[in-house]
C-alpha cells in the first residue's frame, strides 16, 4: 500500500465559537474514490473547505492534515496558493455559477494552467484544448471561444472538472457535484470523474448525500453526522452491513416508501383535468432587427387526464418540457394550441379576470423545488400561508382566517405559533411543509408539486413523502408530481408519464413503466438511475466497475 | 386568538424598537435628521440675525462670539444664512425626490410586469430623458417658466423620475421569476397587487438607498441652478446659492463657502445613515440578531 495522499487526523473545527467538526479522521488515498457522506449541516463540506483552507472568517481548526509530507494547517497562505488549483482541485455543485459568465471556456481553463506553470497562452491554450477533449468536450463541436451560457448544465460541469483537473492535481475534491443535474447527466458526469480518477491516479473526495450514488463510485466512505464520524471503512462493505444504526438510518430514508393506503386504490372514470393536444411554442432567437429564428417546440402535442385523487407522475430530463407543461396547467402561461379542462372548466381560454378562473385557481395549487425562493421572506407566515385565501368568494373574517391557517399548519405538521414568523427561520424540510400548507389551505382537488423533493436531505424527503401520500389518503388530493428522481415517483405515484423533447413518449402504472421501460428515452432514465441495493448486488458480484458503455451513456451530454 | 393577535402585534412594534435602539447608524442619522428639520422650522419664526438686513461695515468677518460663522460681504450672519437656506434646498431635493419616487417607482413597476412593448417604450423614453444633460434642459424648463425655487424643483424632478423607474424596474425584473412570485399568481393575484404585496416591500431597501443619493444629487444640482442664477432668487437664499457667492470670495472669506458646504455634508451623511439603518432595522432577516 502507497502512502496516501491526504491524513486527516482528529481535525476540530469551529466557527465563531460553534462547534462544527469534532476529531476527524479520513484517509484518502492514490487513484481512490472516497465518499464523504451526510446530510445538510453535517460538516460534509467544510471538511473539504478545510483542506483547501477556504474557510469562512471566524473559523480555528486543529489537528493534523498531512498531504504528502506537508501538514495543510500549518501551510502559508502563500503555499496554499500555490496547491489550489494545481495539486488540489475542487468541482462545485452549481455549474451555473461556477464559471464566469464573461470569459470564454478555453480562458478560464488555460487560466489556472497559465498562472501555475508560467506557460505562455498559445501553450496553455493547446494544454486547455486537451483537457477540455479529454473532459469530453471536443474543440471540433466546442471551440475554445465558446461562452458559459452557450453550453448546457451538463457540458458547464464538464468546463468545470476541465478546469479542476487541469494540472492533473493529486487530489480532487467533488462537493456534491451533480445534485444540480439530472439523473442521466449525473451518470455521465461520475462516469467521467471515475475515468479521470484511474487515469491520472489521483485521489478523489466525492461528498454526496446520495447513497446510491456512493454505492456506486466510491472505494471508501466516511458517514458524518454533526462533526463526528459515525461510520468509515470500504464502501461496499459498510453500505451492504450497515452495522451502524445512522448507516442504517440513512439507508432506509433513501429508500423510504410512505405508508399509502390509496396507493392500490383504481382510478375514477372522470377526469379532473383532461389536456388536449397541448403545443406550447417559444418565439426563436432574434437574427436581425425583425426577423427571428425558428421557434422553439417545448411542449409537442401532449394529451393525458388526471383522474380525482390519482397521483400522476411527469418524469424526465432537464428541459424536456416539464416545468413548462406545469405551468401552462396551472395558467400561468398560455399554451400555443390545444385544450386543458380542469374540474369542467375550459381553463385554458379563460382570462386571469374571469370568475370562473378564481374558481379554478381555488381547486388547483402549486408546490414548487426550492423551499427558499418560494416564500417572499419579508412577510410573516402567516401571510404566506393565507395568499390563496383571498380567492375565497366572500371575505373571511379575521378570525376564521387565522382558523384556516392553524388548521392548514396543523396538518402539516407545523405549530400555530409558526405563524408569526418569517420563513428564514425555518429549515428546508419545515419551509417545504410549510408550502404544501400554503397549497392545501383552500381545500384544492388539483396540486402540481415541480421535484417538491429534490432540494431535501434524504431522512426529510422520507417525512415530506409521508405528508403527501397522508394529504391524498385523507383528502383526496389528485397531484401532478413532476421529478426526475425515479425513487420518488415509484414511492408516491399511481401512474407514470415519461418526457422527452417536449412529447409524453411513455405512460402507464408507475411499476410497469419503470421496471420494464419500452422506450429508449424511459429506458436511458432508469438505467441512469442511482439505486443503492442494485449498485451493491453488481459491486459484490462483480468488483470490477461496470464501464460507460454498460451504463448505455451516449454522446456528451 | 384575538388577544394572541395582538400580542404579536405589539411584540413586533417591540422588536422595531430594540433594534433600533441596537443600530447606531439609524439613531445617528435619526439625531443628524431630526436636527436639520428642527433648524429648519425654527428658521420659520426665529433666527440669530435678520437676514434681509444688510449691514456693510460688518461684512467679511471671520469667526466671533457675535458671528459663530462670520459673515459674508453683504455683512449678513452666515449661520442666520444657513438656517434660511436650510428650507430651500431640503425643500427642493426632497420635493425632487418625491416626484422621482411617486412618478417613476409605479412606471418602472409597471414595465416590469408588463414587458414587451409598454417595457420598451418607457425604457427608450428614459434613454432620451438621460441623454440630454440635465443642466441644459433645466435651463430650458426655466426659460420658459421663468426662474424660482417651484421651476428647480419641477426640472430636478423630472430627472429622477427615469432614476427611479430604472431601479425599480431592474429590481423587479428579478423577482417576478422568483417562485414566490409564481405562487403568487397560481393563488390568482393580479399584477398590480403582487407588485404592492410581493415586489415593493422586496425592491424598497434599494429604493431607500438611491433615494438618499438623489437627495444629495439634488441639494447639488440646486446649487449648480442657483449658480447660473435659475435656482432660488434673492432675496431668498439656499445653500447652493450661498456657495455659489462664496467663491468669488474664496480666497479673502473660505468660510462663506466652508459653511454651506458642511451643511450640504452633514445633513446628505445624516440621511445616508438614516437609509442604511432603517434599511436594517426593516430587513427581517437581521431581526434575531444582535
């Protein structure tokens, strides 16, 4: 065994005084992929910042972190230059922001390769164009004059490993980084840090909540909760055991199925809401001073009918056309042709002034992703939550509205009192609960959720699954649930509709369509998926991991 | 549950007031404010000297016992000055102010939820407004109406209209994205009440602050019309008029122009202190802390 690349050895951490990691120990080695594994606060993330030493102001860390024959913490900041970005790299979550919005993909990348090694930039520019080949980005399709926002997500993270794995560092550190993408770039994306990984023989931190995930790509894994490390060992081995209870405890919410007893109910005859060859067009780039390019189709001649009560499933890719179906549903945007009915009301030829339309409004709610942007933070809850009310047909009194809002908190699960205050306050897990209280308050048949879950540590998603499949039990709420994640739309839906390019190319019981799919686009979903149990049958059958063909991944993204 | 209601009312009126009584720049600039407003309506009733009176022989003073600020070459008391000018130029930048706000605020608003061609009109017409210079079509709107305090107000406020319909209109553009905004309308709010529900308590923080910048732009280009005599007319003074006789006099009497000058400082400080504080007195988000 070679020596490793980086000891951590009882590493504490605080900041302004707070405790934030208790004696940590972790042991990265050469041409290894090691797991850091925890849910939000867990000290996941300032474990690597504290590597990089780029931690917030106020914070004192003791302790040891020895890489290679040098001791991080007692590294000058002068030194620390020099290791970021040419022997340490970091990937980030967000590849939306993580790349500057007004240089092209070749500077950024030749950037960091020019500021390390002293190249000239037609040297650094033809190293940049390697790597950006090697990230799968060739220069033929992806010249180095190319803009952030000319590219996809996908193809931004790729930039971003690029850019990270410029200099070939020796250890490379990933903070979460594809919980911004969808399940089949995700795929891709680990697959190509695995690549790079046994390629170049570095080390690679890869932090994550996702345990299928992990299952899949890591040799090592470390289990934080709180600043102290529950469980570490080999990965396979601790994720198939799961001695530990957290490990044990966090498996099961990743897998967690809510109690549903309508789950087996049959579906009424009558629609709730019935949408007619729906096409939804976008006006098409600006060529000239009047003329303009062709527009562009996201939502393509979709039909479907939600029944009362039913729980309906929308899964796909990012920019498939989901969200857009989502919000012509619920009239927030106008479709270009076709017709949606909801509750026998012609929604989609109503104007927001009708009164048929504040009819509709009342029967049909919203619960957006991010538990964050969806509340305006200077007003109190209890305004948030009371927004719909005014859609009432007679006023209520001031008393009966503060009935409406305990009894909506109530349900929920959420305290009275929680209504005198602002919704920065709460935790991402009670916002959510707080949102689909904002949803339920006027008594809707109709919620659309757009991926109400996908914003939330694995154990409060479980609890917010168990709020909607208990919302449908006890009143009979029908939803729309859009998500790219297959876990959620198993747990809390009875039929499954599958997207692709803005058309609805598979439909049917949610088990039929993801344990058999028919189609390519269905098909590329589920093997995509990360499924902890699947990953840990094919590791301990087969130690060798499965390569990119196996997994059916295609062209870059 | 009634009783509850307004224990919570009143416990929100509380906590306005710890924390203000926690923010030293809100009560510096609450102190600095309520100064300058105090001298100025005593200035209505009172002042140390007479400043219509002119008294030759004891012009060009420095400093003394009798002329805290001396006086200038008409023999005038520069703080009786002061005092006088202080309604004027508060008067005219804050009247400004006013106009940019109550005009531009609800244009910008409006273009933002709108879009498409209303936003393009108002956007081309604001670029119009900005390309003259603003001096130019002041004198413009006072060759026609004539000099005086009422006309500088008018020309200075029509300037900030554009200021403010631009910054709110940018602030607003990136809400109405948001989700909260999009939970909004899924409830069936129109645009004009989520702009005053949702978008105007969100957009007032910058608001404020522009607004305590045009109002020292505003004392200032009260001054630049009084300097070429389009401003306040004499007998009646102002601080920019004051400056602007000062600096013939600059090298024999620095204080005629020191004086008005700090006035102009002090009171734009007092203001900015005052917006940034109430900016974080308002601002939930800071409410548990300190």
């Amino acid at each position: 065994m070679t020596a490793p690349i980086l000891a951590i050895d009882t590493l504490d951490l605080t900041i302004g005084g707070a405790p934030i990691l208790k004696g940590v120990d972790m042991v990265v080695e050469a041409g290894k992929v090691h797991a850091l594994v925890g849910e939000s606060g867990s000290g996941k993330s300032m474990t690597a910042l504290t590597t990089m030493r780029l931690l917030p102001h106020g914070a004192e860390a003791s302790g040891t972190l020895r890489f290679g024959d040098e001791d991080l913490l007692a590294a000058t900041e002068e030194r620390m230059c020099a290791l970021r970005g040419d022997d340490i790299g970091m990937v980030f979550q967000e590849p939306m922001t993580a790349l500057n919005p007004v240089k092209t993909i070749g500077e950024q990348v030749a950037e960091g390769i020019r500021w390390h090694t002293g190249a000239n930039r037609p040297d650094a520019e033809e190293r940049a164009a390697h790597m950006l080949e090697r990230v799968g980005l060739p220069h033929t399709r992806f010249p180095l004059d190319r803009y952030p926002h000319e590219l996809s997500g996908g193809q931004r993270q790729r930039v971003v490993i690029a850019i990270a794995c410029a200099l070939r560092p020796k250890l490379l550190i990933a903070d979460e980084p594809t919980t911004a993408l969808d399940v089949v770039l995700q795929a891709q994306i680990l697959d190509l840090l695995k690549e790079l990984v046994s390629e170049d023989g570095m080390g690679l931190i890869l932090i994550s909540h996702d345990l299928g995930v992990v299952a899949d790509m890591a040799d090592d894994i470390t289990i934080l909760r709180h600043g102290v490390v529950q469980e570490a060992g080999h990965a396979v081995d601790v994720l198939r055991h799961q001695n530990h209870p957290y490990t044990q405890q966090l498996a099961e919410a990743s897998a967690h199925v809510p109690q549903w007893q309508s789950r087996a109910r049959s579906p009424k005859d009558t629609a709730l809401l019935d949408v007619q060859n729906l096409v939804k067009d976008y006006p098409g780039p600006r060529n000239g001073l009047l003329a303009r390019g062709d527009p562009f189709r996201a939502v393509d001649d979709v039909s479907f009918s939600v029944p009362p009560g039913r729980s309906v499933g929308l899964v796909g890719q990012s920019g498939c056309g989901k969200s857009t179906l989502a919000r012509i549903v619920l009239a927030l945007d106008k479709p270009t042709g076709g017709a949606i009915s909801f509750d026998g009301m012609q929604t989609s030829s109503l104007n927001d002034h009708d009164a048929q339309m504040a009819l509709a409004r009342r029967e049909m709610q919203v619960v957006f992703q991010d538990p964050y942007g969806s509340f305006n933070p200077r007003q109190t809850v209890e305004r948030l939550v009371a927004e719909p009310l005014h859609l009432e047909e007679r006023p209520l009194g001031r008393a009966e509205r503060r009935e409406r809002i305990v009894f909506a908190l109530e349900e929920v699960g959420m305290p009275a009192d929680a209504m005198h205050r602002y919704p920065h306050e709460f935790s991402g897990g009670q916002r959510q609960r707080l949102a689909i209280a904002r949803a339920i308050i006027t008594r809707p048949k109709l919620v659309v959720c757009d991926e109400p879950v996908s914003a939330l540590d694995v154990s409060i998603r479980a609890q917010i699954l168990d709020l909607f499949a208990k919302l449908n039990d006890e009143l009979g709420l029908a939803y729309l649930f859009i998500t790219h994640d297959l876990t959620v739309a198993r747990a809390i839906t009875h039929e499954v509709m599958v997207m692709d390019h803005g058309k609805i190319v598979e439909r049917g019981a949610t088990a039929d369509v993801l344990d058999d799919p028919q189609t390519e686009a269905a098909q590329r979903l589920v093997a995509a998926a990360p499924d902890l149990r699947r990953a840990i049958e094919r590791r301990v059958g087969n130690t060798v991991p499965p390569s990119p063909r196996e997994r059916g991944e295609g062209a870059p993204s | 549950m009634n009783d509850h209601l307004v224990a919570a009312e009143h416990e929100d009126w509380r906590l306005f007031l710890k924390k203000a009584r926690a923010n030293r720049s809100f009560q510096a600039g609450a102190i600095i404010t309520l100064l300058i407003v105090a001298v100025a309506t005593i200035s209505l009733v009172w002042t140390p000297y007479d400043v219509s009176r002119l008294a030759i022989p004891e012009r060009l003073q420095g400093p003394s016992g009798a002329h805290w600020f001396g006086t200038d070459h008409f023999g005038r008391d520069i703080v009786s000055m002061i005092m006088e000018g202080s309604r004027n130029s508060i008067a005219v930048a804050l009247i400004a102010v006013g106009i940019g706000m109550v005009i531009g605020v609800p244009l910008g608003c409006w273009a933002a939820a709108k879009r498409g061609w209303i936003d393009e009109v108002f956007m081309r017409t604001s670029d119009i407004i900005f390309a003259f210079p603003a001096l130019l079509s002041a004198v413009m709107i006072t060759a026609i109406f004539g000099p005086g305090a009422v006309n500088a107000i008018i020309a200075i406020g029509i300037f900030n209209i554009p200021v403010f319909a631009r910054v709110a209109r940018g602030a607003a553009l990136s809400l109405w994205p948001r989700e909260f905004i999009l939970a909004a309308r899924a409830s069936g709010k129109g645009p004009a009440r989520i702009t005053a529900e949702h978008i105007l308590p969100n957009i007032a923080n910058l608001l404020l602050v522009q607004g305590t910048i045009q109002f020292s732009l505003g004392i200032l280009a009260e001054a630049g019309l009084s300097y070429v005599g389009l401003g306040a007319q004499p007998p009646a003074t102002s601080w920019g008029r004051m400056l602007a006789e000062a600096q013939t006099m600059m090298a024999i009497a620095p204080q005629m122009a020191i004086a008005p000058g700090a006035a102009i400082i002090v009171t734009v400080l007092g203001l900015n202190l005052l917006g940034d504080g109430l900016r974080d007195v308002l601002d939930p988000k800071l409410r548990r802390q300190r």
